[in-house]
C-alpha cells in the first residue's frame, strides 16, 4: 500500500512523519503526471503546491477552518487528500470531477468560481461572519497566487482586511513568479526583493530557534519576532509592501519544505489576527517537460504524451492563431497599434506580435478592468489599443467598456477569444454573457465572424473605428473553412438563398454558420426552403437587414450566447416593430450555469446543433399550419 492510498481525508496525514510526508509528495507528483496527461488539466500550477497543500492540510483543520483556494485552478492536491484521487481519470469529463474546487463535490470546497483575485474577499466576510457570530476558534485560509495578486480586488480586500486584528486570518502566496508567463510589474518586483533577501531567511532562523524554544506563541511573541524583522529589513530589503498597509508577513518561506511551511503557518494560525505567509515555490516542480517548458510551465495542458509532455494531435489552424497572424498584419502596416492583455499573452494570441513589438505589447497582470481604462487612455493619446481577453473575463470590466471606452467614444478594439461555450472548464468559463452585455452599451460596434477571412476585416473595421469601441468575438477551437457570400444586403452576407419568399429565414452568428447550414441540409431534404444570413456586423442591429427581412414569414437567429438579452432579441424586438406578422423564434444559450462538459454535448442539450436547430425551425412550421 503506497503513502498515497491511505490517504482518504486530511485527517490521515496528521500521523505522517516529515519522511512519509515527502515520499507522499513524489507519489502524487506521479499520479497528477499520470491522469493529467491524460485528461488534460492545470498541470503545472498543481505540480507546484503539493508540498503546500499538504502542510496547510495538516496545520489548518478543513472545512471547520475554511480553506480558500483563489482561482481554483491549483485544487488538485487538494482534491486528493480529501478523498477524491480515485475520480481522477474523469477530471473535466461529463459527469467527473471538476477541473475546480465544486461544492457539490466536498464540503471542503468552498469558492468555485474560477476567476481569480477573489480569494481574499472571501475570506474577508467569513472572518467578520466568524468574528460576529463568536466563533473565534475558526480560522480562515486564503491561498493565492502571485498573479492573481495583480488583480485589484485582492488590494481592496487586504485594505479591509489589514484592520481587522481579531479575525484569524491567515493568506498564503504562493509566489512561483508566473501567472501564465513571469508574473511583471511593480509588484512582482516586489516580491522579488522580498524572495532574494538572505538576511530575512537567516533571521527566520534565528527566529525559529527562539520560537521552538517557547512554549507560547501568540501574538506577545510575534510582534517581538515582527518588530525584529522589521528592523532588519528595513536596514537590508527594500520592501515593506505589506507591513506598510499593516498586514503581518511571515516569509519567504520554502514553499517544497514541509517542516519550514509547517513552522511558518503555525505561526501564522496562533497568532490571532491577519497574517502573510509568504512562500516560494516552482511551477512545474518534479515533471521535466514543465520545469524546462518557458512559455507557461504548462499552466494548462490537454492531452500529452507524459513522457515527452508534447501534444498527442497535431495544432490546426485555431481562430487564436488566425487572430495572431492578423494582428501582426495590422501592426506591420500601422505603428499606432498596440496590445493588450491581462496577464494571458500566449493564450490569447499576442505573442507572435509581442516578439515583433515588445515595445508596443503591454501585459497588465489579472487585471482586466484597468486594462480596458488604460487603453482608454492609449486611445485619447493617438494609439490604436487592442484589447485581447476571453470573453468570460470581460465581465469583470463591463463598467469600464461602458464608461471609460464606449462614453469617451474611444476607438479600442476588443477581441474576445473562447467566446460561447467553451466547455470543459464549466460555469465561469463559457464566454455565454458577453453578448447579452454588449447590446447595453450605446453604439457599440460588434462582430461575430464566422471565419478567417471575416475576422481579418472586423479586425481591419475595429482599427480604422477612432470614435467609438469595437468588439469581435470568436469561439476556441480549430478555424472553419471560408464560407462565401452570395450576396449582400447592407452588411450582412446572404449565404443560402432562395428562388421565392423563403418559408424560414435563419440569421446565424460567426461559428452557429456551420450549424445552421448543416440545418439548412437537413430543412431542404425536408421541403423547407430556406435563406441563411450571417449579420456580420451583429451590433447596432443594421436597418438593412431589418428591412429585408419585413415581410418575412419565419425569421429564426441563432447565436453561441445567451438567449435573453442577446443579439436575436434585439433583432427581434426592431423587426417586430416593422414587421408585426413575421413570427420570430430566438435560439441560444438558455440562461443557466453550465455543468462542465464538451462543447458538443452542451451546444446539443441548448438545441444548438443542427438537428436542434431544424427541429425549431419544423416545430414553429408546423404550429404555424395548426394556428
Ligand atoms: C479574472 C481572471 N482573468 C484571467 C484568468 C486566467 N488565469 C487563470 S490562472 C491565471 C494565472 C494565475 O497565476 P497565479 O495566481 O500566480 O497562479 P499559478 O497558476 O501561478 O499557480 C490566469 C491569468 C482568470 N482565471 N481570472
């Protein structure tokens, strides 16, 4: 029986010896290599922090002290030791375990929402729910990364959090100097200084031995040691990052030395009030092809080969890459663009342009909102911004695309990647809401392509737009062949006609062409005549389109986004005013939180796929003959 089948709840590692504890590193090192390959994951951030979960397991008494793991991705040790290795081989599967922490998997997960820099609020209202209700033995723990340190919601926690000095508190940061790419900015220097300073190190030596040696450790002892530290630090580093807003800060501490972790979050649990527990670990750890792997340290991998951790299928042609090539194009032809991203430069494509215009790419850490403000900004001062994000992390900056870009008309350019569903990361990540938010805002111009060729113009159209913003959106997955267009109207492309009126009209957006012209098939192999229109340009919804389509019997939209307030709606609610008779039918995402499962299958259960999409189109044919 290997150290890490005896594992079944974070009480078992209790009796474990330092030794038994390290084997039982190595072992779940082996088994994340093992199903993460296989499985496709967060491998490297998980690689990272075995040696920490193991020891904030045994110091920290879970769920009773509420252990919160910011962003999420990094639970799978976690979800190891409380007793779900055996689900391993289904990680991000239908039906398997999340690829995050899930309340309906354990109660000892508690935050699931996967967008990162919220840990630290969290923790925040429980410690005062804590604090309110007596419950004054709980402790709470808040586990986060040194990019979603970047993040400003983390800042304006630590300002609350920071004041409270009864609340048992205690933040751990996990610094391996990455988010996705090195961790930059001002604060990531920061923790630099504080990581590479041996005097601290060697008084926490110092400071260990005078601790061991008492049998009291509170907070008397603590500020002794703090007001100690304080002083040499002030002689010899130049931090104070966190001592200046008041928070206590014990560290840097050897984030793959269990007894040191161990020392240092004893510390910080007696003590009594909000405490840092700063700890340096390697992303990566122990899996050769991640500790060599530069660009992210595979961060986030899908299935490979766990010998030489290179992919299994070969990369087609992604709508990522077609959006890094045009991007390079347009930055050649003009100097004024630059990009934008918040701390996800290889996944969102701007690497290619970063390598050609280090100077004009900026990566702003987890901080989506003030990447939107500050290209604001770049556009009031004559440069052309391009803002590239998921859509999913849009939402955290709608305020700004609202107020900032679109109010002060601002010419930037918004390209959101992995819009629609994306899947196997579940509810936080499909980019169903972004949509639904743009339809709001004034003016805004959006495009939805449905292929290389037309993603090239709407970058082309977001460029050369100076008084207002732009959006295009596009989902993740390999890039559809260029489908033609027969025709225009306006600015949509007619890609399906008929010789007569149509007895069904379906408007598709970007990648639902595909869908909707296999509908299409299957409608006419029906006796359905039918006219498939790609808007192109989907917002402000374009008079021309409207006024082709009065008159017409059935008119069905169908977007990869969510149904209520979305582009067909907005569509719908124009054209009924001109065209009363015309019966309109809006498909799309149903408002929901998705479970976690493949694209397919959810687009199949919205009725998204092609024979859902002919369905409703024969369902509404049909009712229309019974009226
Ligand atoms: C608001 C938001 N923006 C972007 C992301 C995408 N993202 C996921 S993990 C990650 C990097 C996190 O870095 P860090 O907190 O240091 O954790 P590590 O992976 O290094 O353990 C990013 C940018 C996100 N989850 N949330």
């Amino acid at each position: 029986m290997t150290n890490l089948d005896r594992i079944k709840s974070p009480h078992d590692l209790r009796s474990m010896s330092i030794e038994q504890l390290d084997e039982l590193s190595a072992e779940i090192r082996a088994f994340l290599v093992d199903n993460v390959t296989k499985t496709g994951g967060h491998l490297g951030p998980n690689l990272g922090v075995v040696e920490l979960t193991l020891a904030v397991h045994r110091v920290f008494d879970s769920p009773r002290d509420p252990i919160l793991w910011d962003t999420g991705h990094q639970t799978y040790v976690h979800k190891i030791v409380t007793g779900r290795a055996s689900e391993f081989p289904t990680l991000r599967q239908d039906g398997g375990l999340s690829g995050y922490p899930s309340r309906a998997e354990s109660v000892h997960d508690i935050i699931e929402n996967s967008h990162a820099s919220t840990a630290l609020s969290y923790a925040d209202g429980i410690a005062k729910a804590f604090e309110l209700q007596g419950e004054t033995e709980r402790h709470v723990v808040a586990v986060i990364g040194d990019g979603a340190l970047t993040g400003g919601m983390t800042w304006e926690a630590i300002n609350n959090i920071a004041s409270a000095d009864n609340r048992s508190l205690v933040i751990v940061v996990n610094d391996n100097e990455r988010s996705y790419s090195p961790t930059i900015g001002g604060l990531a220097n920061k923790l630099a200084a504080l990581r590479t300073t041996n005097a601290y190190e060697e008084f926490l030596g110092w400071g260990k031995q005078l601790l061991s040696k008492t049998p009291f450790i509170g907070r008397p002892m603590y500020e002794t040691l703090h007001g100690m530290k304080k002083g040499i630090k002030d002689v010899v580093a130049p931090q104070g990052l966190f001592e200046d807003l008041g928070m206590k800060y014990i560290g840097p501490v050897d984030g793959h030395n269990i007894a040191e972790l161990e020392f240092a979050l004893v510390r910080a649990r007696d003590f009594g009030g909000p405490v840092i527990v700063h700890a340096i670990t390697q992303k990566g750890r122990g899996y050769a092809p991640a500790e060599l792997d530069e660009a992210d340290r595979f961060h986030a991998v899908g299935i490979v080969d766990p010998d030489t951790g290179k992919p299994i299928t070969v990369a087609e042609p992604s709508w990522t890459s077609a959006f890094s090539d045009a991007l390079v194009a347009v930055g050649q032809e003009d100097s004024s663009v630059v990009a934008i991203t918040a701390a996800m430069l290889g996944p969102t494509g701007l690497e290619a342009f970063n390598e050609q215009f280090p100077d004009r790419t900026f990566d702003v850490g987890i901080a989506e909102q003030h990447a939107v403000t500050s290209a604001t900004g770049m556009a009031h001062a004559g440069l052309n911004p391009v803002v590239a994000v998921y859509s999913t992390f849009l939402n955290r900056a709608f305020d700004q695309l609202l107020m900032d870009a679109a109010l002060h008309q601002a010419g930037v350019t918004f390209v959101l990647d992995r819009a629609g569903i994306t899947g196997d990361d579940g509810a936080s990540h499909n980019g169903m809401w972004d949509m639904s938010l743009l339809t709001m805002v004034p003016g805004l111009e959006l495009f939805v392509p449905r292929d290389g060729h037309q993603l090239r113009s709407a970058l082309q159209a977001g460029i050369s737009k100076n008084d207002g913003p732009v959006v295009l959106r596009f989902p993740k997955g390999p890039l559809p062949v260029q489908t033609p267009a027969l025709a225009k109207i306006g600015k949509a492309d007619i890609l399906r006609q008929t010789a007569g009126t149509p007895d069904v009209t379906i408007v598709a957006l970007g990648s639902m062409v595909t869908q909707v012209t296999e509908a299409a098939d299957l409608l006419t192999a029906r006796g359905v005549s039918v006219e498939v229109i790609d808007p192109v340009q989907a917002l402000p919804i374009d008079v021309e389109l409207v006024s082709h389509l009065t008159g017409r019997p059935l008119v069905v939209t169908v977007e990869d986004g969510l149904l209520d307030g979305g582009v067909g709606q907005s569509l719908m609610s124009v054209l009924h005013q001109i065209s009363p008779s015309t019966r309109i039918v809006n498909l799309g995402i149903p408002k929901k939180f998705l479970r976690h499962a493949k694209r397919g299958t959810l687009l199949t259960e919205s009725g998204l796929d092609a024979e859902g999409i002919a369905d409703a189109v024969l369902s509404e044919l049909h009712s229309q003959i019974t009226h």
